[in-house]
C-alpha cells in the first residue's frame, strides 16, 4: 500500500476566504507561525484550534501570514480571541496582543477583556486591492489567543458567537463542503496516537491490515510526547501472554522520569517506529471530528486537519478509539461513563459511598533552569493570591500539579488547562518578586511550561466486561484474560494540605498506592458493548473509576492496543465482530498473545519494568 503522511507544514498561503463584504483568516493557517503555536485540544467545543503565544512571560516572535483583498477599502478587523484569566479574575489579563495590517499597527490591544470566547474589534484599516502581509504581536507571553481574523467594509457584519451558527459560518467562508468529498478506505483505522494507538496500528500492520492512524498533534507518544513529559509506567512480558509489550521495547524512552528535557522523551524513536511500518497510513495533524452511522456500526470518520481545515473521511470494517477522551466512541452513541460509582454498585471498597462526577485530573508539568545570572519575572496576579505561607518553595512541579478533578475533564478542559498555568505563573511570580527569602530563586528562569494538558481521565466507554476492585483483589481467573496490569491501584485526590488553602482551588494532587498482585484483565473490556465494530485501548477502556487508577499507565495501555491490533486481524481474516473473536476465536487470539509481534532481536532490557525497578508484590506477601 501507498503511504500518504499528511504532515503539519507550513502552508503557502493562510486558509482564508472571502464571501460578500469579509474575508476570514484561520489562525491557525497562518504562513509562519513564529513562536506561536497550535492549540487543538479544545476544537471539539470551539470549532476550531487556535493560536497561543507561550512565551512563559516573555514575549514570542510574530506570527504573519498574507491575506488577498478583492478590492480597495477600509476594513473593520475583528479578532476572535478570549481573556483567558476571567474565570478567576474581574480586570484587565495578561494575555496581550495586537494585530498588524501592512505597515500598520491597529489601535486596539486584543485577547485582554471579556469573560468567553468573543469577536473583539481590532479597529479600521485602509488597504489595497491585492496581497497584504497581516502579524499577530504578543505583548507578553502569557499565553495570547487568536482563533480567527475577520475583515469586512460593513459595519454591522460581525460573525456569529454561537457555536452551531459560527461553524456554519466557518465552512460557507472557507469553501469547506458539508460532506467530505475525499475517502479513504482501510481494513483498520484506529483514531489517537498515544502509545495505545501505536501500538495498535503497528500490531494490526504486522499481522497483514491496511492501517489508518489518526493523530491530532505532530508529534506521536500522546502523554510520553515531549509536549506532555510522563514517562512510562508498568510491567510488559508477563505472564498469561508473555508476548505483549516487546514492541514497546522498539521506541520506549531511556531515561525515565516526567517533566525531564524534552530529549528524554524520543520523540524521533517513535516517528521511526510507525515510519517503518509498510502498512500504516498516518494523518498527522488531524482530529476526528464526526462519525457517520450505519446501523449500530461506525460506517466512516472524519478527520479535520488541524491546520487547514481539510477535511478526509476515513472508511474501515474496523475502528478503535484510543483518544482517552473517547471521542469516537461518544460521537458513535457508544455507551460510556463518568466519575466514580457508588461503593455498593460494583462491591469495592475504594470508591465513595454515592456515586459523583469526580474524577483525576490534568496535570500541567513545568520546571525552571539555572540561567547563571540574576534573572526577571513579570509581577503576575489574576485571582489566586501567594504569599509566605502558601506558597510552593520549588523548582519544579511535575504529576502532581494536577487540577481539574471536581470539573468536566471534557466540557470544561480549557478552564483546567488555564488554571494550571496561571497558578504556575502566580507562584513563580511570587518567588520571584515577593518571597523574602528567595535567593534560590533569583538565577532561576522557566525553562517550560507544558501548554498540551496531561489527562488521566474522563470517559470510558462500556464493553462486555466492567473491569472493577474485586477482580483486582481476588486476582479473578478470566478465560479471555489478555494484557496483565501491574501498577498499583493509584487513584489521586486533591491534596489536603493546598485543600486548605485554596478550598474548592486545588491545584495540587496526592495518591494513596495500594500494592495488586499482576492481574490479566478480560479481552471483553476492550470493545464496545454497543457499537459492533468499535475497539477501544487507552484510558478509555471498559473499567470501574477504581480499576482505572492500575490500567492507565502507558505500558500498560501500549499492551492493550496491542490486543486490539491482534482481534482486528482477527475480525478480518474471519469477517467477524469484535465479540465474536470472544465468542468464536480465542484460542487463536490467546496464541497472538502469547508470542506476540514486537521484534524478535536484542531490544533494551530496561523497558520492562516501573522506571527500572522490579515487580512490587502486593503488601500481603512481602515482609515490609
């Protein structure tokens, strides 16, 4: 098969269209993005990515691209952008910039008022029929917001807000037809390039399968991605299916540890890893965004890339979701849930007495540098106060600025994301500039800041099989038992000491581990229970908020992709369902699994245990 890798690149013209009196330009497509970057992990709920100027309070190069005028005038500009502070904050924020047409720098200063998402007036400006150069300037590196640029001579023509209406809007500006007119068709298409997603792509590749992978950043590893900076946790080769887990051995980082310098993450390793394989088709830079229905299966999704818009239908027999969101799955009316049972539901004792929407949160790891000389930080105060005794004394903060978790870790993962920044900010402002004692402090910059969110929970999509405590605890023999999970029930919680004082603001996380004997989860967690030809790998599988807190580790979710990989084979070679690989071929799965598809040769011995340690056994039989 042809391999077609659509790549983020630089386009040589900006996405931009007009119709009637306006022109709209896409941020995101804008020709040279300087130091802003795209931000897609909202477009579900915006419509849209956009650009962020993450400077961490230094001001970031311009972005600038070129806009074709049909004809002379003078033009309204108006910027959609949002004052990212207002949830906390009643005032003038941080996020600072101004638009440039030309040679002219237009009056208003942009992104710093306002409580949502708004078209903002940038002013007027005179232009020439033809090809004008356009610029974005960030004024302080504190995270400025552009999603869009509008140009119209009418002075009442300002676009929709509403989301339905602003997407409309959107595809009749740009041409973008309701239904996309390219398809693809693959035997397999798995949406999500995190470790499950690899995983299940490369396995499917090896067994024969025609392959689509769908990632919605450039760079492949999801939460192991040097955007995000967790490193991998789990046990591979273990026993029932010792096979499972030797590929992760292909691409798995060689030094642990999160929040380390974005080297440390490999991302090139993981670039080659799906690179060699002949089979897998990756759209990078794409986001699933609708799914069309035949029945109860998924007929087709379709991708939008992230920076042109363009959109692709993607057809198979076969789809696996590994976006942790569930996205897929959701979009499809997969049955999914939420939050933390009920103790009584499923009889285990870690979970709360009434259910809730609770659930782990976000973390947004940072760390700080030596510059080797006296150094500067902006006074930086938007609602959340630090002072002597409440402020953090660190260099670093890595999983367990964590925030999020009495939120919707879907519907409001805009406002999760900001409020782990902007208590970075506060903090490290205050260190700076207010700490009495803050000498450690004084040569120390930051060296970064993650903008990409890490995300432990939100859905999980229902299988045949709801894995829960007791089937932890007991160590339950299951006849299609597949990957083994290692990790400790590691289930995190607002952490009571910055409880007390930011009540109901947390920002920072603790956990309680609770030691597991190995156990091999059932197959049947691992496909949807009503969406036929729908596979699931990733924090999205079929288990209880308590078994969450042991699957969710990356080696461990890199195994569960591999089984799917494995059934979608299955599925093909047979013309069967995901369940009916349960029902009818089991025993050859069981087989796949055992000697499994990662590569035979000397591969590195450190990637099969927990950061290099071995095998905790459950406190009931070690001696300590």
């Amino acid at each position: 098969m042809k391999r077609v890798v659509l790549l983020s690149v630089s386009l040589l013209l900006s996405v931009s269209a007009s119709f009637g009196a306006g022109i709209l330009v896409e941020a995101e497509s804008f020709r040279d993005k300087g130091g802003w970057a795209v931000d897609q992990q909202f477009m579900d709920l915006m419509g849209s990515p956009y650009l962020i100027a993450h400077g961490m309070g230094k001001p970031v190069k311009d972005a600038t691209t070129t806009v074709e005028f049909p004809e002379d005038g003078t033009y309204r500009a108006y910027v959609r952008t949002f004052n990212w502070v207002a949830p906390w904050y009643d005032g003038d924020g941080p996020g600072k910039f101004s638009l440039r047409v030309g040679n002219r720098k237009l009056p208003a200063v942009l992104g710093n008022t306002g409580t949502q998402w708004m078209w903002q007036c940038a002013g007027k400006v005179s232009v020439r029929k033809g090809p004008v150069n356009i610029a974005l300037t960030d004024l302080s590196g504190f995270d400025g917001r552009c999603d869009a640029v509008y140009f119209t001579t009418e002075e009442d023509d300002i676009p929709p807000s509403g989301a339905a209406e602003l997407a409309a809007f959107r595809k009749r500006m740009l041409g973008i037809p309701e239904t996309p007119q390219a398809a693809e068709s693959f035997d397999f298409v798995v949406v999500g390039g995190g470790i499950a997603g690899m995983c299940a792509a490369a396995a499917a590749s090896r067994l024969g399968c025609t392959v689509a992978l769908v990632n919605d950043r450039p760079v492949l590893g999801g939460n192991n991605s040097s955007e995000i900076r967790v490193h991998l946790g789990g046990v591979i080769e273990l026993g029932p299916n010792e096979g499972l887990g030797r590929m992760i051995r292909e691409f798995g980082h060689s030094r642990a540890g999160n929040a380390q310098p974005a080297e440390n993450y490999e991302d090139a390793k993981k670039s080659a890893f799906i690179a060699a394989e002949e089979n897998v088709t990756l759209f990078a830079s794409c986001r699933a965004v609708a799914v069309n229905m035949e029945g109860g299966r998924i007929r087709s999704v379709v991708i939008r890339h992230i920076e042109t818009g363009k959109e692709t239908s993607l057809e198979a027999p076969l789809f696996a979701d590994c976006t942790g969101d569930g996205t897929v799955g959701f979009l499809a009316g997969a049955d999914y849930r939420m939050g933390r049972e009920s103790r009584d539901e499923f009889g285990e004792a870690l979970a709360p007495e009434t259910a809730d929407r609770m659930t782990m949160g976000s973390s947004v790891q940072w760390y700080s540098v030596d510059a080797g000389r006296r150094t500067d930080f902006p006074r930086f105060s938007y609602g959340v106060e630090f002072n002597e005794s409440n402020c953090e004394r660190v260099t670093m903060g890595e999983w367990k600025w964590e925030t999020g978790m009495n939120l919707d870790q879907v519907y409001d993962f805009e406002r999760i994301r900001d409020y782990g920044l902007l208590v970075i900010y506060s903090n490290w402002s205050f260190l700076k500039n207010g700490l009495k004692d803050n000498a450690k402090y004084r040569n120390r910059e930051l060296g970064w800041v993650a903008y990409v969110a890490g995300k432990r929970e939100s859905r999980r999509l229902l299988g045949d099989y709801v894995l829960k405590q007791d089937d932890i605890d007991k160590n339950v023999f299951h006849e299609d038992a597949s990957f083994t999970a290692t990790w400790d029930i590691d289930l995190h919680f607002p952490d009571s000491v910055n409880s007390v004082h930011f009540p109901g603001r947390e920002f920072k996380a603790a956990t309680k581990h609770v030691h597991i004997y190995p156990h091999a989860v059932p197959y049947r967690c691992l496909y949807s229970r009503n969406v036929d030809n729908l596979f699931m790998a990733g924090r999205n599988i079929s288990v209880t908020h308590v078994a969450l807190g042991t699957v969710r580790v990356m080696r461990t979710t890199g195994m569960m992709g591999e089984v799917v990989g494995m059934a979608a084979f299955l599925c093909r070679k047979y013309g069967a369902t995901p369940r009916q690989v349960y029902q009818k071929h089991l025993g050859e799965l069981r087989t796949l699994m055992r000697e499994g598809v990662g590569k035979k040769e000397d591969l590195p011995n450190n990637q099969k245990f927990n950061q290099g340690d071995r095998l905790k056994a459950p406190r009931a039989l070690r001696n300590d």
